[in-house]
C-alpha cells in the first residue's frame, strides 16, 4: 500500500474461527436457524442476525411449520427488491434433514416477473389470495400497493413475512410501516420480520414502541456469527481522506490482490466529477492495461504490472444489454464457489444489500453513504466466510474538507456521519454485555455464574468482576451503583435492543460535535443529558427509573467499548492474544480503575478514542477547519438542555445534601449549578409551560 495515505483503521476486530455457526443440526440447521425455529409458534417474530447467517432459509422452516401445523392458510414473502426474490427458490430442505421441500410455484415468485409493481404483479397477488397454492415472493411495493388494493382483511389468516425489516419505519409517510401497524392492530396474521440491522439510517424507530412489545425476538450477533466462522478470522473497517480526484488516491486503499467490491459515489455527492463513465474507465486505467472484455461475461480484462489479469463486473454502465449480461454472469449458480470467475466489481447502487459473493475481501465505499442501515448492508457483503479467506476490511474514502471549500459544512457532515458509522459498527460486532449491579460485600449473590470465565484467580466476591463466556459471546460485568430495569420492556432493551440506542446517540449531530470537538465538554452532558434525552425520546412510555436504568446500560456498553480498544490499541494484546484482545481490553480497564462504577462510566467521553483515530488520518490543515467550523456555530443552554440539567441538580442535592456549587473545581458540579441557574431564569421569562 502506498505510504501517503493515512490508513488507520477505526476497528479492527479479531475471532477464534471455531466453525459452530456454520455446523447443521440433523434437521439442516445452523445454530441461528436452530434458535428461530424453537420460536416458530409465536405470532408476531422479530429476527435480528447479520447478513450471510442464514435467515432465508430460517424463515423457509418457519413458514412451512405454520402453513403445516398452525392453520396459517398461505405465506407471502416481502422482499426490498427484486434481486433479493432469488434467496426464496426451491430448496430440498428434506435432503439436510427437514421434513418438508419448500416450492415455490414460477408463477408466484412475482420478483421473477416481468412488469411494475403498480401492474400486473398485484393483480397476480390478487389471484393468489383466491388460489389454493401456499407461497408467494413480491417485493415491498408490490405489497403495499396490493394492500391498498384488496384492503389488510383479504390477509387474514396469512403468515406475512418481511425481509430487511430495517426498510419499516414508524414514520406516518412509511406506507410499509402503516400497512404493518394496521395488521397488528386487526391482529389476524401471523408476521415475521427479519433484518441485519434493527435501526434506520434516519434514527426514526422501525415500529412504534406499542408494536415492538408484541414482537418476539431472536438475536442473533455478528460476533456469535463470525466467531463461528470456518475460515474469516479478521474484519477490519475504517475510513481515509483524501484530497483532489478520488480515482488519483484509491490504489493507496484498493489492493488488486483482494476480491473486492468498488462503490463509486453517487452523481449528486460532492466526492462524484459527474461522469461515473470516465470515473470507472479511470479506476480500470490505474489497474493496468485494458486486454478486451470476455465475450461470455461482459467483464473487462485488464493486465496488471505483475503480469495478472483481473477480471472486472463494470455494473454502472447504463447500457441495459452490457449491464444485464455483466449482472446475469455474476449471478450465475454455476460459478458460486468459482473465486476465480470475477476479482474486482464496480458498481453504483447496486451489489449491496442481498447482493452475495462469498469470495469478497474488501467493501471499498467512496463517498458518505446517506445512512448507517446502507453501510451496514455492504459490509455485510465482505463478512461472508470462504475458503483461504481469513481477512475482511471495509473502507470508506471521504474526500477531506479544503481550505477553499465552499461546501465545507456538507464535508464536516460526511466525517461525522463516518465516525458515527465506525462507532456504531464496532459496537454491533462487539460481544453482548450484560450489566449487573455490583451488592455490597458479603451478599450472597456475590458468586459466579456458570459458563462464564472471570480470568485469573477467578470470581472476586469482594470487587466488580468481568466475566466472559466464549461459546454465547457475551460479557457479564458487575458494575457499583448500577440501576437495575423494573419493567419487562426496559429489562429487554437493555438485553436485546442497547445497540439501537446507541445508533440514535451516535447520530446526533450535536453529540458527535461536542464529543470531538469541544475541549470544554463535561462528559456528563452527553453521557447524562444527551443519553438521557434520546432515551427519553425513544422511550417515552418507559417509567423515570426505567429511564435511567436504560441510559445507563448504553452509555456503559458504548464507553467499554472504547475503553477496550483503547487499551487493546496501547498495548501488545491484540498481537498475543488475537480474537481475546477485546475481552482483555474490558478485563484490563475494570482492573487498572480502582472501582468499576456507574459514575466513572458517566465521565468518559465516548468519542475521545474516535478524536485520536480522526487525528491520524486527516491532515492537521482539515481538522483545525472542522474544529473551526464547528466551534462557530455552538450554542449556548437550550431551555430543555437546561430542564434536564436541573434535575440532575436536585438529585445531586438529595445525593449530597447540598446544592451543587457554582464554584466548585468539579467540572460537572459547576454545570449542574450553571444549568439549575439557567433554568429558573427561563422559568422566570415564561419559557415553560
């Protein structure tokens, strides 16, 4: 790799490779497969699992136990588009041990089809709600015109499932959304929602709080996937700045040694020079010489300087006969486990989410995505395990902001949407935690838990332990002064759902500024304040005390998150230890802390780690105008801010017995006697109702 560029990667992660996830039952299933289907008999199913684990065919067994033995008449498959219609052929799931095929008459898989969605195909999904065959694939629009069409009771008694569950949305405008909180609340289908990433790009809920609570979960983690893996052992992702033409700088990041997937920008990104025709003959000019394209494929063939020849999938062509052949090669059966049959594609818009080439090493992104669901989509096209295939990386190119930029405020948003991206990824493939309330010494709780390693010397009764159990990956650490949820929906998101938490947080503009950017910045005002708002605005529903246990148990997994990197990035650990670095990271930081507690968690600031990352990689010239232009527009306390900040105050005096000191040395104290100050003098001025 070229030594100009500037390639830190933000995560890196390591697995043990033990092959578990990837071994059948003596039904044909995989453990995650194994784990939704012990769930098949509930109504409503939310399955959450990372893409290349199998959820296809998860819900094929699923689908056929409710048609065969729950009185379900018919099953209707709801895909995002038609490409992805292709994971629902037959399969002879009886030939792996199951007790039935799953078939899909031609007709019916309408993502085959030929016309629009507004046409034919919902007439077709008309007739087959009159037919007496059982399953049907549409994509989503399809689906909710024929929703609109026939109206939510011609569904009744019917098993709808949705893939990439992520495209709902709580919004009103969601029609996909609307449809679903309609047959919910008529309560006469079954619904299984699948999806790889349960949060949107938009931080807008997938479904409304009400609706979630009838969901059934099945969690499956990236870190269960890919430490059960045969072959992949390293993923890592980061990003890289650039100055000038993208097509100039992108052999500094792309290895033509790697099977990699190029994303060029999209026309309308400040990154794209507006002709994505010279921008992919550019990127195939600096592989090497051009030798012609292969008559049967459509790919390019191009000679590198060592004498290869690549093999490369131009998909941005617009011409329909070249990209229709390009697309049909790469999609052809027959080459699936063929790693020689194409080395590099490059694509704009297409070969993301449902797009599957196994052999893919390298997910190169150029220019900000517009949302966290769609990067998590592609680099879940380079976490499929091969053979030989022990490394994966995602790269995200972003063009750094110049001195001269007129659209400097587009070029700052862009990095903080790819720092929140890297922040919120190493969080989804992180171990799961589990955050238990650290009792009093001599309590008799104070004792291990089965399965779980709590390293040398073992259980402490008397300190906060952290505890690891390899085969489930999930962490149990013992944290002083931690609140424990009451309810049962609080209890479930603190153990199912603390990563979309964070995806909201991480997304907030103004959190992700002050985190970098303002040496000012009490942590507590984004640990408590901005973590306690989101949650609340989330959460409505949830009691005061639920609240706040939830805020605590995400700012405590997002901060020993980064705790553990930092510690694995400062030491030798993750070259000893390999897939362990992470585990002893966490282990490390409770140690060297004289008491692990809620409070010290509160005064870490989740972005410091990501700041020493950005420092790295962009030039000293670009941080200080991203500094700049951040620090110029901030603003003083808003009279929520303020609100939120005054009861913090009044539970420091019951905590204390004293109002919290304008003068004290104590940076956060002085904050909370700043905010109580702020908020009776908008009290004052009318400024609540």
């Amino acid at each position: 790799m070229n030594p100009e560029i500037k390639s830190v990667p933000s995560v890196s992660v390591r697995y043990a490779s033990n092959g578990s996830s990837t071994k059948a039952n003596e039904l044909g299933m995989r453990p995650m497969q194994e784990r939704a289907y012990e769930k098949r008999g509930e109504q409503y199913l939310l399955i959450k699992s990372p893409p290349a684990s199998g959820k296809s065919r998860a819900l094929m067994f699923i689908a056929l136990d409710k048609l065969a033995n729950q009185g379900i008449k018919q099953a209707i498959i709801v895909v995002p588009e038609k490409s992805i219609g292709s994971s629902f052929h037959n399969e002879p799931l009886s030939k792996h041990g199951f007790w039935a095929d799953w078939h899909v008459e031609p007709k019916w898989n309408l993502c085959d089809a030929p016309g629009n969605d507004n046409g034919g195909k919902v007439n077709g999904l008309g007739a087959f709600l009159e037919s007496g065959d059982k399953v049907l694939v549409c994509t989503h629009a399809t689906f909710r015109f024929a929703v609109d069409k026939f109206g939510i009771a011609a569904f009744d008694d019917r098993l709808i499932a949705v893939d990439e569950f992520h495209h709902v949305s709580a919004n009103p405008d969601n029609k996909l959304g609307l449809h679903l909180g309609e047959f919910i609340s008529r309560d006469r289908v079954h619904i299984v929602a699948m999806t790889g990433s349960y949060f949107r790009g938009d931080a807008v809920a997938v479904l409304s709080p009400q609706d979630e609570g009838k969901f059934e979960s099945v969690t499956y983690t990236y870190y269960e996937q890919l430490n059960g893996y045969q072959y992949l052992k390293q993923l890592d992702i980061g990003y890289f700045f650039y100055a000038d033409s993208y097509a100039d700088d992108i052999l500094k990041v792309l290895n033509p040694a790697e099977k990699t997937i190029i994303h060029i920008p999209n026309v309308n990104s400040r990154e794209s020079t507006k002709d994505k025709i010279k921008e992919v003959e550019h990127i195939i000019e600096e592989l090497g010489a051009w030798q012609g394209t292969d008559p049967v494929t459509g790919f390019q063939l191009v000679k590198t300087a060592d004498g290869r020849v690549l093999r490369i999938a131009d998909l941005v062509d617009d011409d329909p006969a070249k990209r229709d052949r390009v697309s049909a090669a790469l999609k052809d059966a027959g080459q699936k486990n063929n790693r020689d049959h194409v080395d590099i594609i490059i694509a704009l818009g297409m070969a993301k989410e449902g797009f599957d080439w196994i052999w893919c090493e390298h997910a190169l992104t150029v220019g900000y995505r517009s949302s966290l669901t769609e990067i998590v989509q592609i680099i879940g096209r380079a976490t499929r395990d091969a053979p030989g295939k022990t490394r994966a990386r995602f790269s995200n190119l972003i063009a750094e902001p110049a001195a001269a930029d007129d659209i400097v405020t587009e070029a700052v948003n862009d990095t903080l949407k790819a720092i929140a991206a890297s922040l919120l990824m190493e969080q989804v493939l992180a171990p799961r935690f589990e955050f238990k309330p650290k009792n009093p010494q001599g309590h008799p709780q104070n004792q291990p838990t089965p399965g779980f390693d709590y390293g040398e010397g073992g259980y402490d009764p008397n300190k906060c332990n952290v505890g690891f159990n390899e085969e489930s990956g999930k962490f149990q650490i013992e944290i002083k002064g931690l609140a424990t949820p009451k309810s049962e929906e609080a209890t479930r998101i603190c153990q199912e759902d603390l990563n979309e938490v964070i995806a909201a947080f991480v997304q907030d503009k103004a959190t992700i500024e002050r985190g970098l950017f303002d040496e000012e910045l009490v942590p507590e005002e984004l640990t408590q304040v901005r973590m306690g708002k989101i949650v609340k605005d989330k959460f409505p529903h949830l009691d005061a005390e639920d609240q706040e246990a939830v805020r605590q148990h995400a700012v405590a997994a997002l901060n020993l998150t980064q705790k553990a990197k930092e510690v694995a990035a400062g030491s030798a650990l993750g070259d000893e230890k390999g897939n362990t670095a992470f585990v002893d990271g966490v282990r490390k930081f409770a140690m060297d802390v004289k008491e692990l507690d809620i409070d010290l968690i509160d005064r870490v600031n989740p972005f410091g780690e990501a700041y020493s990352i950005l420092a790295k990689t962009m030039s000293e010239e670009s941080l200080k105008q991203v500094a700049a232009a951040i620090a110029a527009k901030r603003t003083s306390l808003s009279p929520e801010e303020a609100k939120v900040i005054a009861k913090r105050a009044v539970e420091f005096k019951r905590e204390r017995g004293r109002l919290p000191s304008i003068s004290s040395a104590d940076a956060w104290e002085k904050h909370l006697a700043e905010g109580a100050a702020a908020f009776v003098r908008f009290k004052d001025e009318g400024r609540y109702e």
